[in-house]
C-alpha cells in the first residue's frame, strides 16, 4: 500500500492543514510510501520560508519523474480518457490497487484510473 498525493493534497499540506497533515504523519510512522507526481510538485512549489511544511514533508515524498515510459503511459491514458491534464494523468497512473490516492480532484482522477484500469480507493484532503 501506498499513499498518493496530487496538486490539492500538496496545496493542503503546504497550508499545514491538520487531517491531511495528521494522515501523513501516520503514514511515515507505519512506513507506508507516499508518493507523488514532480509535475504535481512543480504546480505547488515556489520556495522559500513560507513553505516550510511543504518543504519538511517533501523531504519524506517519493518523487516520481516524468520519463520517457511515463510520457508514452501518460499520454496514451489521455487519449483513453479523452482527458488532457497530464499532471493528473501522472498521479493516475502512480496508483495501485491497495494504494489511497489524496485529491482535490476526485472527478477527474477517478475518471482517469477508471480508464487505466487501476481500483484505488480516493479521498479529499478534507476527509484524510
């Protein structure tokens, strides 16, 4: 299992938010992986003081790149879906099945991992 973290989970985090600031913590004390898109990092990232709790839990997030692989994924998964956020396709097709995937998006990702096949639960930020 793994926790996945959009752009609206990022944002929440940054704000330092208690649920979804609690569910992360949680999930680094039982060492569960949580992971994300750079592109989502990228869509919330500006650096500097102010972003203190984002920078702290960061520290803690897996990553993900944007290849080669993942273009051609994330692509064909657009034109599957007939959708074009590719940051959002990103953190779609990071999902398992046994994984929670963290959105402010819920419609749109669950259209995305519908079309990819993947059968993760989701929930807001607002309901970690």
């Amino acid at each position: 299992m793994s926790v996945v973290l959009d752009a609206g989970a990022l944002i929440s985090i940054d704000r330092n938010e208690r649920l979804v600031m609690s569910m992360l913590k949680r999930a680094f004390e039982l060492d569960v992986p949580v992971v994300t898109s750079a592109g989502a990092v990228g869509q919330v990232w500006r650096g500097g003081a102010r972003q203190a709790a984002l920078a702290r839990a960061v520290r803690g997030i897996r990553i993900h790149e944007l290849d080669a692989r993942s273009a051609r994924d994330i692509g064909h998964l657009l034109a599957v879906s007939e959708s074009s956020d590719v940051i959002d396709a990103h953190v779609a097709i990071l999902a398992r099945a046994s994984d929670l995937v963290v959105t402010s998006d819920v419609d749109d990702i669950s259209h995305l991992m519908s079309c990819a096949g993947i059968h993760a639960d989701i929930m807001r930020p607002s309901e970690a």
